[in-house]
C-alpha cells in the first residue's frame, strides 16, 4: 500500500534544502520518495494522503533513556500520583516490580511518541522496559557519555533538529519510513517552542502517534 504524507514544510536533514510543500511516499515499512506533494501525488494518484500542518521532519531520538525509562516512574492517572515521572527518593517507596517497570515504560514510551521520538539512547538493562520500547517499533541507540542537563521528554531542548534527528529522509539510502510532524511554521518555530509541538510520529511506516 502506497501513503503520501505531506505538511507545509519538510526538512529532509542530512544537509539537504528544506522543501516548501513537500512530502514524503511510503511504501509498506520503506520511504519510497520524498518530492514536492504535486509530482508524488501525479506519479502515484491511487496513494492514500495524509495531510499534516507543520513541518515534517526525520524522526528524533532522545538522549535520555534509562534515565526516563529505567530511573523515573511514569504514574498511571488512576494512581493518583500526579502527571509527572518520579524518581529518586520518591521512587524507592514505590515498592517497583517489573511488570510495573513494563507499565511505566510503556507510558513512557507514549510520552515519547507525542515528542517526536523514534529512538532512544543508552543501555535499558530492564527487559519489561526494553520489550516497551521495541515493540513499538522505536530503537535503542548507542551512548559513548552521559548527556548534561536533566532529563527531559523533549529531545530538542538543548540540541539543534540535526543534532537530535535519527537518520535524514533519504530514500535512495533504503532506510524505514520513520519521521514526525510538528505543528510549527519552521525550524526556527520548532526550535524556540520545542518538540511538545509533534502532531504525528510515523515509525516503520506506522502511524504510532496522532494528537487527536
């Protein structure tokens, strides 16, 4: 099955020019063509479309995985713990097991997904936390040193789009459909507000997150 996802702007990556009405072809897992919207649309008529406002851009990978996934609790609402991770102190009293290290992870994961983020970086040494990743469809990245600042879910703060994006949307490379949208006008809209802004995230071709 053949999917066209176009958005105002797309930032290819990789060094290449951004593209005014782009978009992007997937085909099956695979990303088959990124082209202006009207020439994919005129090659391919019988593609499904799926228009997004904003930028599209490859996917993300935050730096932070044990420490987000491995080192933080991400409460259940019916919990009544409140919205955001626990860790430290507060966590020890929790009482973790590992299904509910799977729980949390795969909140965690969801929370990632509504940032942009495709991969994460670091050992996950807890295998309910590295099911939740992966069975998503999101990759575990090599870390050669720990990154500054505090954790945080946005993969943005602190980086630039380069410097935070997986790998560029370059389809003669044969690499996986996987990218998201944020609903900001351009690069430097997405970097002063920051990754909360992601309306979509595709991996694998797979629509993993919408804002609905």
């Amino acid at each position: 099955m053949l999917t066209i996802h176009t958005a105002d702007l797309l930032i290819p990556g990789g060094g290449r020019t951004p593209l005014p009405g782009g978009a992007v072809l997937v085909e099956g897992r695979q990303l088959a063509a990124v082209e202006v919207y009207e020439e994919l649309t005129a090659a391919h008529p019988t593609a499904r479309v799926r228009r997004w406002p904003g930028v599209l851009t490859p996917g993300l990978v935050n730096p932070y995985g044990p420490e987000l996934l491995e080192q933080a609790y991400h409460p259940d609402p019916r919990e009544d713990l409140g919205s955001e991770p626990i860790s430290g102190e507060a966590l020890k009293s929790l009482g973790m097991t590992d299904a509910r290290w799977g729980a949390s992870a795969r909140r965690g994961v969801q929370r990632m997904l509504a940032h942009g983020t495709v991969a994460v970086a670091g050992d996950l040494r807890r295998p309910a936390v590295a099911d939740a990743v992966y069975r998503v469809g999101m990759t575990s990245e090599e870390r050669f040193e720990d990154p500054p600042g505090p954790p945080t879910l946005d993969p943005l703060i602190g980086r630039s789009l380069a410097e935070a994006i997986l790998f560029p949307l370059m389809p003669d490379m044969g690499i996986a459909a996987t990218f998201t949208v944020f609903d900001v006008p351009d690069e430097a809209a997405l970097t002063r507000r920051g990754a909360g802004t992601c309306v979509a995230t595709v991996i694998s071709g797979r629509l993993m997150y919408r804002r609905r």
